[in-house]
C-alpha cells in the first residue's frame, strides 16, 4: 500500500514527539501502536524490522528523510509489473527465455558461458508449468 505525503507527514509528526527530527525505535513502537491497521498492531518483531529497514545509515535512529524516502517509494507490485513490462519487449503478455536471455546478458553479471545456466535457473523458477513462457503472475510470485 502506497502512502501520500500528507499521511506520511501526519504520521511522523505524531511520531517524533520530542521534535528532533529523528525517530528512536521506542518512538517508532509508540507511534505504530497508535496507529490502527487492519492486520492488527505490529508485534516487537515487525517493529524491530521495520525499524532496521527504515534506518539506511546504521545509526540507530531514523531521519526524516530515511522514513520518507522509503514510506514514498512505490509499492513493490507496482516496480515489479513495471519492470515485467519493461522486459516484455514484444508487448505480448510473457517473458520468453529469449527476452530474460537478453536482459540477462544486458547485466554483464555472468560470464559469456554462465548467462544460459542463469536462464535454465529463472526458467525452472518462475515457469512451473514449463510452458517456456513467465507470465506477470508467475513473475509476480518468482520475484516475492
């Protein structure tokens, strides 16, 4: 679920009690907590994850524009179908092995003889029914 600005801002204001421009993870466990969600409120653990995935520094504190920066990101759903459209180059719905072929050679991350095994491994996870096709579904779930 994506977030606007105006409830981005609202939460941090109530979150930063003290006004310092920085949340402790005790003002991050505070502000969730008051916060009601339809799953319920956060456990220690959700919190203690979303705190270390919000504080990019490492310092134990995270800025305004820490929270900010990731709160305003786009849901991952949305960057994933983008990212399927972007290498479905024919517009046909599916990935071929030849589109994630040539994106995988693209990336200059294998060796000229590594990028087929790459393929073969894609191509084992994200096409169950061995099709030769990745559908934005099967992408969806290969990727999550």
């Amino acid at each position: 679920m994506a977030f606007t600005q105006d409830e981005c801002d609202a939460f941090w204001n109530n979150a930063d009690k003290n006004g310092d421009g920085e949340l402790t993870i005790q003002e991050l466990a505070a502000a969730l907590k008051e916060f009601r969600s339809p799953g319920g409120a956060p456990t220690d653990r959700d919190i203690a994850f979303m705190f270390n995935s919000l504080d990019k520094s490492g310092d134990s504190k995270v800025s305004r524009d820490e929270f900010m920066q990731e709160m305003l990101k786009p849901p991952r759903s949305q960057t994933l179908r983008e990212t399927f459209q972007l290498y479905d180059k024919d517009g046909s719905g599916y990935l071929s092995r030849d589109e994630v072929r040539d994106v995988i050679k693209a990336s200059n991350c294998f060796g000229s003889e590594g990028f087929e095994d790459a393929v073969d491994e894609i191509f084992a996870e994200a096409d169950p029914n061995n099709d030769g096709k990745v559908t934005l579904d099967e992408f969806m779930k290969a990727c999550s």
